[in-house]
C-alpha cells in the first residue's frame, strides 16, 4: 500500500477523506498541528484511528507559528482586502512544512489535504509542498470525490459511521487557530442575510458587551507587542489576554464579500479579536514614529505582503526580501499606545514612543507655537510651480 499524510482536522472534509482515501487503497497517517484552536486533540486522534488512519502525528506548533508567522505579518501590517487579518492563511504553510516533514519521516510519496477546488487552501497547502519538495504526488480528495454537498459528505459518514460534530441544521465550516476565525457555509452563503449569532465562537455580540467601555496599553519593542497594561507576557500570553478581553467586547468581527485567488466572490464570517487589538495599536505607533515616506511606502508593501500571504506565496523570495525591508522600518516602533473597547469599537486614544516624530511646538495653535508661518509662502510657490500653465 502506498503511504499518504494527509493534514487532519477531525472536520466534516477530512474525516470522510480518510475512509475515502483508505477505500483507495492508501495506508492513512493523519498530521494534526496545534495552532492554538483549543480543540481536544486525544479526541481528534480517536476520531482519526477510528476512521481508518494507521497513525496519527500531533505537534504544538504555537509558539512556532506566533513569532515566525503572525508577528512577521503584523509589523507588515498585512491584511487582505482591508478586513481579513489572515489567520486561516497564516496557518496553512505552517502546516505544509510539517505535512512534508512528517511524509519525510514515514517515506512517504503523496501528502493529501481537504480543501475543496474553490477555495483559497488547496493553494496554500500545495504551493508550499511543491516549493518544499516537488516530488511529493499531491492528493486533494474533495476535488474529485462522488460527493456533491455538505449534506451529501453528512450522510456518508453516518453511514460509515465516521464520527463529526457538523449537523445539517448546523452546517457551518470553521477553522481556527489562536489568532483568529474563519466560518463560512449554510445560511452564510446568501451575502443579504445577516449572520446568526449561532455562527459566532468567541465574541460577544456589541448587545451583549459591557455597557462599559475598558481601557487597554500595548507596549511594542521594535513592533512585538510585549506588555499589556505595563506586564511583560510571553507571546502565546499576550495574545491570549487579549482575544478574551476583545471577545468580552464584541471586538474583531467582520462580514466580507472577498476575492478569491481562484476567481470568485465568496463570503466570509470572521473573528479576530486579539489580532484586530494589535493591528490598531501596531498602526498607530507607527504613525508616531515613521517618517511619512516610509510610512506611504509601506503601505504599499503592506498590500502586497498580504496578497503573497493570501495566495499560500508564504515561501516565496518576495515575501522573504519584502521581510527585510519590513524589518528596517521596525527599528524605531517601540512606545506604548492606548486604546478604549467599547461594544465591538476599538478606537486609539493615546500612543507614546520615545522615537516620536510629533512636535507639539510645531503642531500648536497655542502661544507655544514655534513653526514660522512666514515660511509658507515660499513652499507653495515651489511646491506649486511643475503645475503651472
């Protein structure tokens, strides 16, 4: 028999690709990464050894994927199409590289996922397998199998007797990791209807946040977060800190109609709240302390780090030259900044740096105002003169 690794969630998809790979005459190990979804991994694993697999991989890769991943992508300030914070996609070429490591291990020749042929992730998981090693054949079982639904895939593993947690009452699609949500499928499909709140896993609804707003500091070294609220936190920590208090006030919800990298519209429901805490303050500092060149230059960059994160280029030379730019411009990104939680707003109210570029001498209006006015006059006769007819 030949051997596969297929990337295991204990989800709908790959739940029904073991057996379906299994009735293939492939020999299943399952690799399952611990990227922070505080899933009950013994419980996965039962599932997956129940489904057919042979042997099942498990590796914590959170610490791994916070400092190599997620903070490369906030001090680019990466994120797709204005909303999207990039958490499932930050995700999928950690997973790769040990999908690969794993098939490696176990000599294997193919590596399998349970993306579907419309989605973003088959992208990312087979890009990087093809750049990390392009002999490994590559099986996508949702692309090819008999199945034409959800509720097709709902019935076969109950008559295989596959164990899942979806219903068809309850269809929704999730992934997630510690830095956020993705949830899409059933109702969500139809971009009129409002999402329910049953399609929700962390955040409260801004009805049900405090009636008070709560005030939080995030101190940055260099642009890593460091401290909340003047206490060091190690990263896993910190972020942890953080997505509870953003969920308990409603903060880092979104509902968008995204470009997919394959073509279409969807929409997609997600929550991320720690990660929306971070990108404001991590702005906002920035703000502070970039000289505005580079500040406008980023912004581009930032654009085009996402879209490389988005479309799986995770490992490609671009984004890792575009790493060092983004890496020049963090020297200075060090300060603290303020920021008010208030029923699902997270709103800046006050940053400080020891690198700032704000001068209130030149910015007052009050009689400490020490900008020479006069000097106006002459800049916009030069500013102005290529326009002339």
């Amino acid at each position: 028999m030949k051997k596969v690794v297929l990337a295991y969630s204990g989800g709908l998809d790959t739940s029904c690709a073991v057996q379906w790979l299994k009735d293939k005459g492939y020999e299943v190990i399952c690799f399952i990464a611990d990227l922070g979804q505080g899933e009950d991994f013994e419980k996965i694993e039962k599932r997956a050894l129940i489904g057919g697999a042979s042997k099942v991989y498990i590796k914590d890769l959170r610490k791994e994927f916070v400092e190599d991943f997620i903070f490369p992508s906030l001090k680019a300030n990466a994120i797709y199409e204005g909303k999207y914070l990039l958490a499932t996609a930050l995700g999928r070429p950690l997973i790769a590289k040990y999908l690969v490591e794993v098939a490696h291990k176990e000599k294997a020749s193919s590596v399998a996922h349970g993306c579907t042929g419309k989605g973003n992730d088959q992208v990312r998981f087979e890009v990087t397998a093809q750049i990390l090693d392009p002999k490994l054949e590559i099986i996508a079982p949702v692309r090819v199998w008999e199945f034409k639904s959800r509720e097709e895939e709902i019935e076969y593993a109950i008559k295989k007797k596959i164990p899942i947690d979806v219903t068809k009452k309850k269809p929704y699609s999730l992934d997630k990791n510690l830095w956020g949500v993705s949830i899409e499928s059933g109702i969500l499909e139809d971009p009129w209807i409002e999402p329910p709140e049953d399609c929700y896993q962390w955040t409260n609804s801004s009805e049900d946040a405090p009636s008070r707003p709560a005030y939080v500091e995030i101190e940055f070294d260099k642009g890593i977060p460091k401290k909340v609220n003047g206490k060091g936190y190690d990263a896993l920590k910190l972020i942890d800190i953080l997505c509870n208090l953003g969920s308990t006030h409603g903060i880092g919800r979104s509902d968008m109609i995204e470009n997919r990298l394959v073509g279409i519209k969807s929409r997609e429901i997600y929550e991320a709240p720690a990660a929306t805490i971070l990108h404001y303050a991590h702005r906002e500092l920035e703000a502070l302390v970039l000289d505005r060149e580079t500040a406008h230059y980023k912004e581009g960059v930032s654009l085009k780090y996402a879209e490389l994160i988005y479309y799986g280029l995770w490992y490609s030379k671009l984004r890792i030259a575009l790493d060092k730019f983004i890496e020049e411009t963090q020297r200075n990104v060090s300060g603290t900044v303020r920021l008010r939680l208030y029923k699902g707003s997270c709103s800046v109210v006050g940053r400080k740096s020891p690198h700032s570029l704000y001068r209130e001498e030149l910015a007052t209006y009050s009689a400490k105002d020490k900008f020479d006015q006069k000097l106006s006059e002459g800049f916009i006769r030069i500013f102005g003169m290529p326009f002339q007819k």
